[in-house]
C-alpha cells in the first residue's frame, strides 16, 4: 500500500506542477496578446479561452481526485481545521 501511495504522490506532484507551469504560460500569452494588440491578441486570447483552458481545468480536477485519493489512502486528515494534537487532547478528556 505504501509503494501505491508514493506513486500517486509522485503523479500528484508531478501534475500539480505540470498545472501551475499551464498557468503561467497562459497568463503569458494574455500578456503577449495585450502588447501586440490588435486582431493577433484577440486570435490569441480566443485560442487560450477556447482551447487551452477547458483542458487544463479538466487535468487539474483529475489531479486533485488523484491527490485526495492519495490522502485517503495514507489516512490524512490535511483537509480538516483541527489539528492532530487538538484531536488527541480532544480525545484524552473524554
């Protein structure tokens, strides 16, 4: 279970990184698009709206699944507001 854990943190690492790299090259070309002005910046933003993101909010989501799965799998509770030393106390007093 351990060596299955690692892969997937090792794929979720990987594509977490893959999604912030998307991001920025995006945002590049919306600040390319905005220098060159014009018919060009508009084919270009068309093109990063309509063909790139939809793509990268789809590989994202599958990411994050495979990330949480990652956590469930490794039992933890990284998404909770209480921290593990509160749950301990929490559960000593009762």
């Amino acid at each position: 279970m351990k060596k299955i854990t690692n892969i997937l943190l090792s794929i979720f690492s990987i594509g977490i990184l893959c999604s912030l790299v998307s991001g920025v090259l995006m945002f590049l070309g919306y600040i390319y698009a905005l220098i060159i002005g014009g018919t060009e910046a508009t084919e270009i933003c068309y093109f990063i709206l309509k063909e790139c993101t939809p793509w990268v909010i789809k590989f994202t989501s599958i990411i994050i699944g495979i990330g949480l799965v990652t956590m469930y799998l490794k039992k933890q509770s990284a998404l909770t507001m209480i921290k593990k030393e509160e749950k301990k106390t929490k559960a000593n007093k009762k």
